[in-house]
C-alpha cells in the first residue's frame, strides 16, 4: 500500500511567463506608417530598446509549464522607419493577415520567420507508462 501510495506524491512546480505577451489579434491590427506611440500602446512597452538602434524594438516571450523541461520562446521584432512602423521580423505565425510586412519585405533581415507547433500534452497513463519503462 505505502508503494502505490507513494507513486501518487508529487511536487507541485508553477507555470513561469516571462516577456510581452503579443497574440495574433494584435499583430493583425499594425498598419504600416503607424508611429512609435501607436505602437507602444497596441503592443505595450518592448522588452529591448537598443539605444544604438532606435529603429528596432524587441518583444520576447517566455513560457514554461511546471510540468515540462522545455520552455517555448517567441522573440518578435518591430522595425521602425523615420519614426513609422515598417515590418515584422521574428517568429510569427504563418496564419496572420497577408497585409502585414514581415522580415521578407525588411531590408535589415536575419531572422527566420516560424510557425510554433503545439505541444501535445500526454495523458496520465502514457506519463506513466513513459516512467516505468522508458527511463
């Protein structure tokens, strides 16, 4: 009994997010030529402002289930032009409006635009069956 009893006892580990949370809604809403302030407010304040790039601002986002080793990052880059919205770098989804330049259309380039995949999250007796026989 204290065997099976003892497979039930588990620490409890929290969810951490960390970074500006930039869902598609928002993205999909960013016009070309809108200025620094329109911005700030429809995406809020960036994670990074380089003061030797004024015309670049970084979003990072950073999440990890307690239950998970793996964290998922997003990292997204407004670039700005004379002060204007001009494109999109970093990860977005695929799926977002067609209208909205991306880091195709940027001429500073380097990073590739990816589509996240969704993480399956396993059910009680896969977890386990993954403990006792796939170690």
């Amino acid at each position: 009994m204290t065997v099976l009893l003892s497979g039930c006892i588990r620490t409890y580990k929290i969810d951490i997010q960390q970074g500006n949370v930039v869902s598609a809604e928002q993205l999909e809403q960013l016009k070309q030529g809108m200025t620094k302030r329109e911005v700030r407010y429809l995406l809020g304040t960036p994670m990074v402002v380089d003061p030797f790039h004024t015309d670049r601002w970084e979003y990072y986002y950073s999440f990890r289930a307690g239950s998970s080793k793996q964290a998922e990052h997003r990292r997204i880059t407004i670039v700005f032009d004379n002060e204007a919205f001009r494109a999109i770098q970093g990860d977005v989804i695929a799926g977002e409006s067609s209208t909205l330049p991306t880091q195709a259309d940027a001429s500073t380039g380097g990073t590739k635009v990816t589509e996240p995949q969704p993480k399956q999250k396993k059910g009680i007796f896969r977890r386990g069956w993954d403990k006792v026989f796939r170690k």
